[in-house]
C-alpha cells in the first residue's frame, strides 16, 4: 500500500456566528456569513499531518466537496501540512442537496483511485451533525472502520484505535485498509504558521466532478422545511400539587 | 486508562456542545456574525486572508483570554510571545534566510491588525520587537544579521528600541547619549526614556551620538544585556501597555564592541526614521483591531441591553453613533493598508502618507473605543469588561512612534515646502 491517507474535510458555518432561518423557511442563510473548517476535520487534518510527520505514513491527500469555496478549506489544510488538495466540484442546487451519502460514494471512489492506507474524517459536521459519512464511507468500501477516535496508533499494518463510546472507552485494532473518523479529544488542532501559508500556495489542488468518478449525486432526500428551534416562552407558576397535575393534563402531557 | 462516561457523553451528544473545545470562552468576545461592512477581510487576496484568520484564531485562544491578567497584574508574557514568533510572528517583514517571514507591510498591517483584537499591549510590543529585528536585518551586515535575526525571528531574545532620551523625544536629533571611540569599542554614556521591554529584553537598538551634533552625528549601536555599564531603571507606573515593562535605560562607560554598530557613523538618524515609517504603520494597525473589537462590543452590548422597554439598539442616536464609529475605523483601515503599500513600494508619498495615516488612525481608532466605552454606560467604567482596556491600551499609540502633533509637523512641511 501507498503509505497515503485521504482526508475529508468540510466547509461549514463559523461555529461563532448566530445562525438565522430564510424568511421563506427554505434553509439557512450563507450568504455572507463567515464560514470555516469543520472543527472535527480540523482534528482529522491535525492527526493525519501528525502521522506524517512521526513518518508513519508517506502522503497526505485532503478532499472536499463543493462550490469554489470549498478551495479555501483545503487552503487552510494545505496550510496545516497536507501535501495535495482534491476540489470535487458540485456547485448550487446540487451542492445544497449534497447530503453523506452522495459524498461518501464519492470518498470511496477517491479512496480507491489514490490506493490509500486509510481515510480519515470528522465524525460529524456542525452543521448538519449527521454522524455518517465515514461509516457510509467505510460500508460503500467494505473497509473495517474505527469511529469517534480519541486516539490513533499504527501496530504494524494494523491501526489501534481507542474509541469514545457511551459506556467509556473502547479500543479496537482494525485491518488497513481503513475508514476512521476523529472525535473531539483526539487531538489540538495546530495553527498554520506564516511560512506553511506560503507554501501552501505551491501545493497543487486538483480539480474533478463527481461524473469523473463515477459517482451520481442525485439526492434520495427532500428537504421540505427548515425552522428556528421553538422560542423559550415565560413558565407558569402554580400554587398546589393538584393544579401542577390538573394543568399537565390539559397540556396533553401526561 | 482511566474512563471517560459522562464526558463522552456530552461529546456525542451534540455539536453545539462540542466546538472546539479551545475556543469555548471566546463566544462571548468574539462573536463573529453576518460579514458585515467593518470585516477587516474585505478586499484582501486568498493568502492574506489566511494569515488574518490565523492572527484572529491566535488573538482570540491564545491572548484575548488572558488580557485583562496581564494588565492588571503587569505580566510580560513571554511563553505567548514566544508561541506567535513559532507561527512566524517574531519577523514578519524580516528576509527568510536569517528567520524572518518575508511578508509585505500590508500582511504586517494585517497581522497586528488581527492580533491586537486580542491584547493590544502585547501586539505593540510584538510589533517593536519587529521593527528592531528589521533595522538589523536591513541595516546591518550579513555577519550581524546572523549573529542577531536567526534569534530574534524565533524570540529566543527579545528586543528594544532606544531612542528617547529624557531631554529629547520629539527633538529626537538632539539626543545626548554619546558613543566614543575607544580602539574596537565605543564607550557609551547617557541614557534613554520609556523603553519598551527595557530590563526584561536582551538586545537593544540604541540611537547615540558618535560625531557632532544635529542628525548627522548620529549612529546606531546593538547593545546587548549583561554588558557592563548597562542598568535600567525603576519599572514605570503606566495607565496602559501594561504586558509590556517600560524603564528608562542608562549606560555609564559601556562598552560596546565596533562590530556591534550598525552601518556607518552618522547613518543612525537615518535608520531610525526609516523604522520609524514601519513602526507608524504597525502602530496604528494596533489602533484598528482595538477600534474594531471595541465595535463589535458595543453592538453586541447594544443588541442586549434594554433600558425604556426596549433594546438600546432602538435608539436612533445610538445607531447613527455607531454607525459614524463604522465608518471612522474603515477610513482609518483604508489610510493605513494604502500607507503600508506605499511603503512597500517605496513611494514618493509613503513617509507623509505612513504620517497621515498614524495621525488620523489613531486619533480617530481612540475615539471609536472611547464612544464604545460610553455606550457601555457604566459597565464600561468595570475592569470586568475589555472596552476600557482598549480605549487605556491605546491612548498612547497618539504619543509615540512620533507624537501626532510632529506628525503634523511632518506633513506640512511636505505642503509647505512646494513654493
């Protein structure tokens, strides 16, 4: 194998920035609203560069899907020490239909064509917190998969991987090829410096659609309605037990 | 190894939960909203854009959460220093063959801009250190450059500027300090007022008079901490600027080797007004981010305080103010990328137009965090909340790097002077 990984990273909503509703109910709006990388790619870029630099692995790839500013996202892991860029094109109503499992076909065909030891991504998006691309990824590929990392070795052609599960820990040594997806605690994310910005202008990013692949994107989802979470409204307050009772009634609640 | 339930718990739950787990006690200083017509972004190429939203993530995690400390327990944070200089931050506009970053004065502006949002004392120290680093590796020769820069652009020592005297600041060509020669050393004797980082940093830039008097007899020396006959005195008391030490700093017989003279004997006023263009520039770009976080502070505080029913963003006073305050710091910014360009390319215009910048940008960039501070009524009087600190923190840009009164003075000559 190649000693090459494939990185998958996302351009979504600055996590700082007050999220608003189109008035038409339609979807959120982007228009001029600051956007950056996914924080959860951020820590897969960070261990994957860490990878490289320990001399683990050879090559660092990273992908994105979208319009042309999807380029800066991969600026920005060019910038942190990936070696190559992949820019997958898919611009307007495609692009706000993508949905993981469109990506994730077109994740597992790039995985494919660059031969790659493993993929490594955010377990989830901010935006969407879908939590699916990389096990898709790793289903559509048939490659064993370590989720919500917190931490990453190789042991030979083996990767261990320790999990953050609901009951705790979990570590678990999977065959490579493989699909991994990075949790919050995996790592701390390093700041780009000036000279790697400036080198990062050098890196080629490589252009491809979607048809290139092979991979169709149409979308099996509709999205009919997206609304503000309700409004916080004014409690009532109640003097007895049995008016607490009689008024949860009349709410339908019990 | 040891389990984690509950925390990992919350970690799956929910992403608003799990940000970025540095950048938690950010949200409420730096709330980054709809791109809006104060973005310092605008206008600027892919890569600036990268090397800004780098300084912002670094003000933000890394100073802005401990400001307020620093100034008020008077700490000069070296360790944070030292982990900008690793990003590139020690010798932004030094040549990359002895360290430096090799960025324009436009990227500089960026940068100190960026990282003055997050303490402005630190930044303008930062920035002296640059200018100090950037007189050695332009003025000096290539022996001199290595020997000082390599450890300067990594801020493995720190540097001062040493120019003021208690007799001279403005008339800054009737310095006293004197260097005589001896043999390979020159003997110097005098001393120098409110130096930044003065007894706290390792390599001093000093301007001293070698020949007769005026400009002309001026030359520049590098000395270095632990010579003999270098002290320092008290730590001054300051009202702001308060990460960094300020002292006065005396030489009684110090010897300083030859090889430590930057240039020829009499090129050292010279020098010291050509960094001086820069460091107006730097200076002011400090004033910006304190204007442009003092504004987004008191929209955020407009937006939540109610009095009379009703958000004080219903105020039409108030929106109109805020709106002049907009307005002020993008003309400012404006004045200080073109001063910056100019510099760079050597322009005609660049040293009236590096002094008009400092001249309005700071003037104007104080207003805006002092009208900010009133918007805040009286919590913006609190040491709890940053805006006082900004409108204490640059106060001083409108005195040094030339006050705004010889900046004057400098661009009416240029008028003046085509008769």
């Amino acid at each position: 194998m190649s000693g090459r990984v494939l990185v998958g990273v996302k351009r979504v909503i600055d996590y700082a920035v007050k999220i608003r509703v189109k008035p038409d109910n339609s979807c959120v709006v982007t228009d001029g609203v600051k956007h950056s990388m996914n924080p959860f790619c951020e820590i897969a870029v960070e261990e994957a560069v860490k990878m490289k630099e320990k001399k683990l692995i050879k090559e660092v790839v990273v992908v994105s899907c979208g319009p042309q500013q999807a380029m800066e996202t991969i600026r920005t892991a060019l910038a942190m020490g990936a070696d190559r860029g992949i820019h997958v094109e898919v611009t307007g109503k495609d692009y706000e239909n993508l949905g993981p499992l469109q990506v994730s076909k077109i994740m597992a065909a790039l995985a494919k064509k660059e031969d790659v030891l493993f993929v490594i991504l955010g377990k989830q998006a901010i935006d969407d917190d879908c939590n699916q691309t990389g096990q898709m990824t790793a289903a559509l590929l048939d490659w064993p998969q370590g989720t919500f990392a917190s931490e990453l070795s190789m042991e030979g052609d083996k990767i261990k991987v320790v999990r953050e599960i609901d009951g705790g820990l979990e570590t678990v040594k999977i065959n490579t090829p493989a699909v991994i997806t990075a949790d919050l605690r995996l790592n701390t994310p390093r700041y780009a410096t000036l000279p790697n910005i400036m080198k990062a202008k050098k890196k080629k990013i490589a252009n491809v659609k979607p048809a290139d692949l092979g991979v169709d994107i149409t979308s099996r989802l509709e999205v009919l309605r997206v609304d503000e979470p309700p409004q916080r409204e004014a409690g009532v307050k109640v003097e007895t037990v049995d008016d607490l009772v009689a008024r949860l009634k009349e709410a339908g609640r019990i | 190894m040891a389990t984690v339930g509950p925390l990992a718990r919350m970690a799956r739950l929910g992403s608003s939960i799990c940000r970025n787990h540095r950048l938690y006690f950010n949200r409420s200083t730096q709330r980054r909203g709809i791109a809006s017509c104060v973005d310092p972004s605008h206008g600027l190429t892919d890569e600036q854009k990268e090397f800004q939203k780098m300084a912002f993530d670094f003000a933000a995690n890394e100073m802005a959460p401990h400001m307020s400390e620093w100034d008020q327990k008077e700490i000069f944070p070296v360790e944070t220093m030292r982990k900008a200089a690793q990003l590139g931050f020690g010798g932004i506009y030094v040549q990359p063959e002895v360290g430096g970053s090799g960025l324009s004065r436009l990227d500089t502006s960026i940068i100190f801009e960026a990282l003055s949002t997050g303490c402005v004392s630190t930044t303008a120290y930062i920035s002296i250190h640059n200018m100090c680093a950037w007189m050695i590796d332009t003025f000096g020769n290539n022996e001199q450059r290595e020997r000082f820069c390599p450890d300067l652009c990594l801020m493995d020592k720190f540097a001062s500027y040493c120019l003021t005297e208690p007799g001279s600041g403005s008339d800054a060509a009737s310095l006293l300090t004197t260097a005589q020669l001896k043999g390979d050393h020159y003997i110097v004797n005098g001393s120098k007022a409110f130096i930044s980082g003065g007894g706290d940093t390792d390599v001093y830039i000093v301007m001293c008079r070698t020949g007769g008097k005026g400009p002309k007899g001026i030359s520049c020396l590098v000395v270095e901490k632990g010579t003999p006959g270098l002290s320092f005195g008290k730590k001054e008391k300051k009202v702001g600027w308060n990460s960094q030490p300020t002292r006065a700093v005396i030489f009684e017989d110090c010897a300083v080797p030859v090889i430590n003279r930057l240039g020829e004997e009499g090129q050292g006023f010279n020098m010291a007004m050509r960094g001086l263009n820069g460091g107006r520039i730097n200076i002011a770009s400090c004033s910006l981010g304190a204007a442009h976080a003092s504004v987004q502070l008191a929209r955020d505080h407009l937006l939540v305080r109610k009095q009379f029913g009703e958000t004080l963003s219903n105020s039409q006073y108030l929106q109109f103010k805020l709106a002049e305050m907009a307005t002020k710091l993008v003309a400012s910014r404006l004045m200080v990328r073109e001063a910056a360009t100019a510099l760079q390319e050597n322009r005609s215009d660049a040293v009236s137009l590096c002094s008009m910048a400092k001249l309005f940008a700071t003037d104007e960039c104080f207003n805006i965090c002092n009208d900010a501070l009133q918007m805040h009524g009286g919590y913006g009087y609190l040491k709890d909340y940053a805006v006082q600190q900004f409108v204490r923190d640059i106060r001083v840009h409108q005195i040094l790097e030339g006050t705004n009164e010889v900046m004057r003075m400098i661009i009416s000559r240029n008028l003046l002077a085509e008769s």
